[in-house]
C-alpha cells in the first residue's frame, strides 16, 4: 500500500525588530502561528521572531 502525504509548508520566522527572515522551518499546514525566541545577527541578541509566509 503507497504512503498518504502528510501536508507540509515551508514557513520563514522574522524578527519583530528588524524584519529580517532569518529562520526557515518546515510544519504541519494550520494551528496559529509560532512565537519562537531565535537568535537574530544583525542584532546579536535573542528577539522574538514570528511566523510569515513568503509570497
């Protein structure tokens, strides 16, 4: 029997203070969006960085 595709989307998470997309992740399509505390260069401090889609 052939596998089901689970349904996945590429997501970028950028920082609140600069904009920057920093951070690639791949999830699991719906549920909110993510608040990750990540590492930001240009900064060089943790921001928080939020979830966005690339159009």
């Amino acid at each position: 029997m052939a596998k089901s595709k689970k349904k996945v989307e590429v997501v970028f998470l950028a920082c609140e203070e600069t904009g920057d997309l920093n951070y690639t992740i791949r999830r699991k399509t719906g549920g909110e969006k993510l608040k990750l505390s990540k590492y930001c260069p240009r900064l060089r401090k943790h921001t928080l960085h939020v979830e966005k889609k690339k159009r």
